[in-house]
C-alpha cells in the first residue's frame, strides 16, 4: 500500500519509542485564529527534539494542504494506528492566514486527513465535507486504509484513504466530539456532552451508517480528551484500566479509572499545577502492571509513571519533559509509529533434560522479543535468561509450575 502513497518525504524514519507531537505554529507571530501551519515533532522520551515534519502549507499534485486554527485548542488530537504503523493528523485544506479557519465552509475550504508512515511520509489527500463551520479535531486509523474522524459537528465517520467530498456518517448519536482511539478491537469517542463523556462507537471498527454511541457505565463525568486503555489484569476480559486527559482548569489533570463488577470506576485524579492544567493530549505505554503517561497542554510535554496496577490508586507528580517554543503551542500527543513486523519466527516448546522446558526460535530472527504470562489476556513480560548460540534462541526452564504462555512481539 505503501508504495502507492503519492507521498511528500521530507523527514527521516521514526525511531520507535519516541514520542510525536501536533505543534502549531512556527513561532514568528503570535497565534491566532487564522490557518497556521503545523508540525509533527519527534522528541526522545527524556525531551531531546529529534526532528520536526512540516505539514504541506500549499498543494502538490494530489497532496492538500493541511494547516489549523492557531487558537482552537480542541483541535490536533494525534493518534497512531491500531496496527502501530501510522499516525494520522487532521486540519484544514487553507492557505495560511485564511482567517476564522474552524468557521469556514467545508464544500469551500474541506476538512483534511493527514497520514504518515515510519519513514515520515505525509500523505494529505483525503479530505472530506463533513464538519463545515466547525473544528475537525480527531482521526484514528485502524491500518492506514481509512480513518474515522470526529469534530465539532457530523458525529463520527468513516473516510478511505485517499477519498474526496462526502463520507459515512458512522454514527450521529452525539454530534460534537473531541477524541477517537481504538483498543482491544473497539472504536472509543470522548465528548463534552453530559451524556457521552467517554462511549463505544458501535460494535468494534463500524464503516456503514446507523450505529448508537453508547457512553460506558460509569468513567470520565467532567471534561475528557485523549485517552489510553490497557489490559492489566488477566482476570477481567479485555480493556480494564483506562487513563484520561482533562482539561478542567485547577483541577483537571490524568485521571484513572479501573473496570470493577462491569462500571469504571475512579481510581485517582494526579492534577496539574500553575502551567500544566488543561491537559489534553495522552498516551501511554505499560511494562507489566506499570504505566508510562505523557500528556500535553498547549505548552508543556509532561510525564507521569503509575506503578499501582490495575485498580491501584494514581498519584504522583507531572514531570514536565518538553517545552512549546515561543509563539507555537502543543496539541496531541502519541507514540511514533514502526514497521510492519516480518513474518514472525516458529516458536517451539519441548521438554529438556532433566525435566526443564525450553522454548526456542531460529537465532536470525532480528527484532523478536519474548514474553510470558500466566494467561492468554496477560499481563505480559519480557522474558528474562535467553541465551542465544548462534543459530537458536533459547529460554530454559529448570523447575516449571503452574501455567505459563509465551509469544514472540515485534518490535
């Protein structure tokens, strides 16, 4: 698919594990609510700026441009793909300075999706009709043939890559929304609505018309954007720990809430102080039963580790990792995205002497790491103790009990 993108390469690869953040602005004028220019930068997890990728301020053959609001702060919500292998940006088709840009009509000035590959392609032809004079503000894709889009009006839809005018509309049950991210298989939605503070968009990754958001039993009740979900416990199926970005001012911050008998529950609030209030980009990454949070207001990248576990209480303080330069502001954040994994190695289980197990791979086999766990839904470690000859990888077990899987991930 790649190789049909009529890309703009501009930037060198992603490296994996970086983190990338939505910038407006190039810091030679004050912020306003005129088309500005946008760009995706790449910092290390410490906070070193590793590059920036210029979003196109003017059209290329088949490539929009895709500039944004300098002041719409609901807008630039950054998401990578379900298979990890895209990030995907919305804006608008204007030239910079087109004043009231979130105002204009979408049949004179279309929406734009934004998608970009490990190697910093940008790829800016899809652009679709829906939310006129309104933001567009989010898009999530599951394997960069499409997107699903949500803004300030039009609900959620559904957009194939590289599609032009209308779209299907997905879903309408809450018209104004603010944040889209897919886990576990599922299309989830933040809104300010009372009634759709954090929901399931229909049954897994709907395209066709027709489908009901559904706000979840309990969760998020004050002022959500980005979110992260993951699995940390083996004895609640799927999704059971879920963090949100909220922008209430004083005490807004990242909160968590833990799935309990069916209901999220609130299990802590970590509240930004003085500049690190009205959070709104999130995401996360978990090692066992500990989490690794970064979130964004519009001038600050903040990190926040939750070693408690699932149904464990969060507290801590914001770290701030990553400042917004004068005259520019942060909006979403996500990890970069990374390459599709090669065809995975055969993993072989076998009795050792003296009633050890080993578990093995072919050695060649560059980028595969091994985990275990107790059961099929995790939580899943790395490995400890591999040993590799040469020719095979191999993890023995001395004195095995009780249940244990093992899977090889990429990267």
């Amino acid at each position: 698919m790649l190789a049909q993108w009529p890309v703009l390469s501009q930037a060198a690869p992603f490296t994996s594990g970086n983190l990338v953040i939505y910038r407006v602005g190039s810091g030679s004028g004050g912020l306003l609510s005129s088309a500005t220019a946008v760009f995706l930068d790449e910092y290390s997890p410490s906070g070193t700026l590793v590059q920036s990728i210029a979003m196109p301020t003017s059209v290329n053959g088949q490539n929009r441009r895709l500039t944004a609001s300098g002041t719409a702060n609901s807008e630039g919500s950054l998401q990578r793909s379900a298979d990890r292998r895209f990030l995907t940006v919305t804006g608008y088709d204007a030239d910079l300075a087109t004043v009231s840009v979130a105002g204009t009509a979408s049949l004179t000035v279309n929406r734009v999706v934004g998608f970009l590959d490990v190697n910093g392609n940008v790829d800016t032809r899809t652009t679709v009709t829906a939310f006129s004079g309104q933001n567009i503000r989010s898009a999530v894709s599951d394997n960069g043939s499409g997107a699903w889009l949500c803004g300030g009006n039009s609900g959620v839809i559904y957009v194939a890559l590289g599609s032009t005018g209308a779209a299907t509309a997905v879903s309408t049950t809450s018209a104004n929304n603010r944040s889209l991210d897919i886990f576990g298989g599922q299309l989830y939605a933040s809104s300010s609505s009372g009634a759709f503070r954090f929901s399931s968009v229909g049954t897994g990754l709907p395209r066709t018309a027709g489908n009901t958001m559904v706000q979840v039993p309990g969760g998020p009740a004050t002022s959500p954007y980005q979110f992260a979900a993951f699995d940390l416990n083996a004895g609640v199926a799927g999704i059971d720990t879920l963090y949100v970005a909220d922008e209430t001012a004083v005490t807004g911050g990242i909160q968590k809430f833990c799935l309990v008998s069916g209901s999220w529950a609130g299990r802590g609030n970590v509240p930004g102080t003085g500049e690190l209030t009205s959070l709104r980009g999130l995401t996360g990454e978990a090692s066992g039963t500990s989490v690794r949070l970064y979130a964004t207001n519009s001038i600050r990248l903040v990190s926040l580790t939750d070693a408690s576990g699932y149904d464990g209480t969060l507290s801590g303080t914001l770290t701030v990792v990553a400042n917004a330069a004068p005259n520019t502001g942060f909006r979403g954040v996500d990890f970069a995205p990374v390459a599709a994994a090669p065809a995975a190695p055969e993993l072989s289980v076998a009795k050792a002497e003296g009633g050890a197990v080993a578990v093995s791979w072919p050695s060649p086999s560059i980028g595969w790491t091994l985990q275990e766990a107790p059961g099929l839904s995790g939580p899943w470690l790395t490995s400890s103790g591999v040993l590799d000859d040469g020719q095979v990888k191999r993890l023995t077990i001395a004195s095995p009990s009780g249940r244990r899987f093992f899977r090889l991930v990429f990267p």
